[in-house]
C-alpha cells in the first residue's frame, strides 16, 4: 500500500522529470538534505499540507484516481490479456464500455418552443 513513498519511486519520478505530488504519512521523517520529499514532510509538519496540495494540483491526482476507481467498478479491477498491444487494446475497449454507459444516463436536451 505504501510502496509509492519509497526512495525508488522518487528516483523514477526524477528521471522522467516529474515533480511528486505524494503528500507524506502524518509520522514522516526527514530523508537526507536536500531531497525533494523534505519539502512535502516540512509542509505537513507546519500544518499548511492543505494549501500545499491546492498550490501542487493534487485535486488532480484525486480525479485521475477516482476514474480509475469507476473503471475497475464498471470493467475488471485487473487486465486478464498477457500481451501488451492486447491490454492496451482491453483497456480501450473498457473505457469506450464506460462512455457508452455514462452516455446512456445523460440527459437528452430539447429546446421548448
């Protein structure tokens, strides 16, 4: 559950050239000087963690989550195909699935004259 706060995961989001928006556990401690996750720990010690998170986009992530979360509700929380052209494939077939039904449940407008 926890595995995106480790030292890996940060090392990854700096070769691709991603700033983490991971906010720390409430018992996070420093890690050595300078690395970029002390800024997030000192936020949340100082009590401004929610201005942090609006001024980084955080809500962001939330949403992307949320999807992922109505996804796996709608479709299969995991991938069955092995190949990846086929997940690939699997997974926009489920996420077509998922617009057609959101669709479905929309209104239809009609102008009254």
């Amino acid at each position: 559950m926890w595995a995106y706060y480790t030292k890996g995961c940060y090392q990854l989001l700096r070769r691709k050239g991603c700033k983490a928006t991971i906010p720390p556990r409430s018992n996070a401690g420093l890690w050595e000087k300078g690395h970029p996750r002390n800024e997030s720990v000192e936020t949340l010690k100082s009590g401004q963690l929610k201005q942090c998170k609006i001024d980084n986009g955080y809500q962001q992530r939330s949403l992307a989550e949320t999807a992922m979360g109505r996804y796996k509700q709608l479709n299969s929380p995991m991938i069955s195909l092995r190949d990846y052209n086929a997940q690939v494939a699997e997974a926009l077939a489920g996420v077509k699935a998922m617009n057609n039904v959101i669709r479905l449940g929309m209104p239809v407008r009609q102008q009254v004259a």
